[in-house]
C-alpha cells in the first residue's frame, strides 16, 4: 500500500491492463474477465475516476454474489450521482463483481456453482472463478490503497447496516471507524474473501453488511452512502468533509459476544423483533408452531443476553437447526446510548403525534 501521492503530490494516471485513466479524466468500461459456452465476452461494468488532485486510490465492489442488490446501487451512485470536481485521488467503481450471478439472480456463480467471493486472489491458470478473479483482482484492487466491499445477507434473511473489518490491522481500524457504523464485527473473513485477501495484498478493505437479497432498499442505500462519504472524507480523497459519527459504535470481538440462535424444531416462524432492535436477556424473539398452532408445541427462542438484533430470519420456515437470529453483546456504556437514543427517539415520536392531533 501507498499513501496515495506522487513525488511532489502530482496527481498520477490509473492504469490497468494496457488502459490509462489520466488526472481529471472518468472511463465507463465493460472489462472483459471470461467467456460464456458460447464463446462470447463475460464484461464486468467499471467507472475510474482520476481526480485533478494527488490522493489515495480507493475500490467500491459490489454484487460479489450475484443476487446482493444493495451495494450496486451505492456504487452506481457514488460513480454517477455525486460531483467529484473536487476529487483529490482516485475511485475505482465496480458494481457488480459477478455478472454471471448477477444475470441469473442467484448469489454463485452459475459455472459448477463457485463462490466468486472465495476465489480471491484467483489465479490465471486454475478454475473459472479463480480466473476471473485473477482478473479482477490484478487490474482493480491490487493498484488501490483501500477498499470498500459491498454484501446484503443470503436470501431468506436481512441484515442491520454492520461493518466487518479486521480491526488487528490498523489501517483496517481506521476504515471501519470513518464508515460511521455503529457495529463492527472483528475478524479477518473467511479464506479467499475479497476483504480478507486485499488487506493481506496491503489494501485495507472492509466489507458493508446491508439488508437482504434481490432487493434495493432505499433507507439502506442512503445510509451507506453517507458512511462511503465519511470514509472519503477520512482518507482525504474530500480533504475538506467532515468524517461523520454515527453517535454510539459496538466493536464485536469476542465470540461470546454474538451468536447465530438456531430452532431447536421445525415448523412455521412468528418473529416479534426485527432486526437493528435491542433486546433483553430472557426477551422472546420469535416463536415456532406446527400448523394447527397448537399450544403446547409452541417453542420460543429467547435472548440468552442482552443485545443487539444483527441479522433476522425471513423466510418463516425452518428445520431444527435452521438460524433464525443473529444476536450481539452491548457494554454498558453502549447498551446505555442505545438506550437513550431509543427513548429520544420515542419522545420525537410522541411528540409529533400529540401535535398532529391537536
């Protein structure tokens, strides 16, 4: 990794395999990565911005799996939407990573059912989806000093807006702090991740959790596009904005601090809390019954702690065994702000309502 500048911090053309981006200029390509049976080119969409100013070169990546909708449109939107006039550095905007999922609208890739995003760094000479990584990972990710990679959860779930981060790493820390979420999720990422094998390449890179599957969420969207801006702000691609602060942040580090709460029966889901809620230890989260609803087969899943609703079941169906919660530990100073907000945000509400009745 770099520091973004040149010798006398004069802006530098991005290149990438044989094409030069020059400072001030913005390229839309479809860059060739693989071929279909029949032969045909499989292009994945880019957009590099060089600004006029030295500055870090960042990566946006979206759609690693091909049905994860959420993150296309935050990149789309940084690339096409904001004004990068004043753009000191480079972004390197790639939507959907895997344009053959993406196509299908399933979350693998549809060539032997691969995990694209299990295959970085790939290699030039092995599987498809190695390959294809291999491209994508030498010519958009290697040349950059940080990265941003976009992910909602697997169909059939829905995730609170979440940072995971290796925060060992400093400049990772760093990142996750500006993004302005408030949960970070520790860990490196699983073997092959794009995160995990960029920031070992020496391109600090977090992953954005945000929603659910074949979905754009607009709420979501916004969100995270305040976090990109709080991110650009901090690495000094916009020296002059202000890094923003979500107002409370939970680092989850210790495995005893999260936990994925499993049926322990099959049958039909009523879930009573919702994702990004607090609850309590003892609370119940959802209940499961057969489908005569009959009172004594009932089963109720309970917080075992206090804490944070992460990620929900959707699909209202399960076998034993199945996860239907994704819970995380508070520290009482956050848990107290938590708690605060949400009465703040309670007094609002009740606030507002008792005029418009007046």
């Amino acid at each position: 990794m770099t520091d973004g500048t040149s010798d006398g911090d004069q802006p530098e053309p991005f290149t990438y395999d044989g094409t030069q981006v020059d400072p001030g200029e913005a390229v839309n390509d479809r860059y060739r990565i693989s071929e279909t049976y029949l032969g045909d080119p499989i292009r994945v969409p880019v957009t590099i911005i060089n600004g006029t100013h030295a500055g870090p070169t960042v990566f946006l990546s979206a759609a690693a799996h091909g049905d994860e909708l959420n993150g296309i449109e935050v990149v789309r939107e940084v690339a096409h939407d904001w004004d990068h006039a004043d753009l000191h550095g480079t972004l390197v905007c790639l939507p959907v990573l895997n344009v053959p999922g993406f196509l299908a609208q399933e979350r693998y890739l549809p060539i032997y059912d691969r995990d694209l995003n299990r295959s970085f760094p790939g290699h030039e000479s092995s599987t498809s989806a190695k390959r294809m990584a291999h491209r994508l990972f030498t010519s958009f990710v290697e040349p950059c000093d940080f990265g941003l990679d976009f992910h909602t959860s697997t169909r059939g779930r829905t995730n609170m807006l979440h940072v995971r981060a290796d925060t060992d790493d400093p400049a990772v820390k760093r990142l996750s702090h500006a993004f302005s979420s408030n949960v970070v999720i520790d860990g490196s990422g699983p073997s092959g991740s794009l995160r995990r094998e960029a920031t070992e390449a020496g391109v600090p890179t977090i992953t954005i959790e945000m929603g659910k599957a074949h979905r754009f969420q607009r709420s979501l969207i916004d969100r995270a596009l305040t976090g990109v801006a709080s991110v650009l702000a901090e690495v000094g691609c916009h020296p002059d904005s202000a890094v923003h602060w979500p107002g409370w942040r939970t680092v989850i580090s210790d495995s005893d601090e999260k936990t994925w709460l499993r049926a322990d029966a099959g049958g039909i889901v009523d879930m009573k809390r919702g994702r990004g809620e607090l609850v309590h230890e003892g609370d119940v989260i959802c209940t499961i019954t057969n489908p005569f609803k009959e009172k004594d087969d009932i089963v109720p899943v309970t917080a075992p702690f206090t804490g944070l609703i992460v990620g929900v079941l959707e699909n209202p169906v399960v076998y034993p065994g199945n996860p239907v919660c994704h819970l995380v530990a508070l520290d009482d100073t956050t848990l107290r702000a938590l708690e605060h907000e949400i009465e703040s945000s309670l007094s609002i509400f009740a606030g507002g309502r008792g005029r418009g009745e007046e």
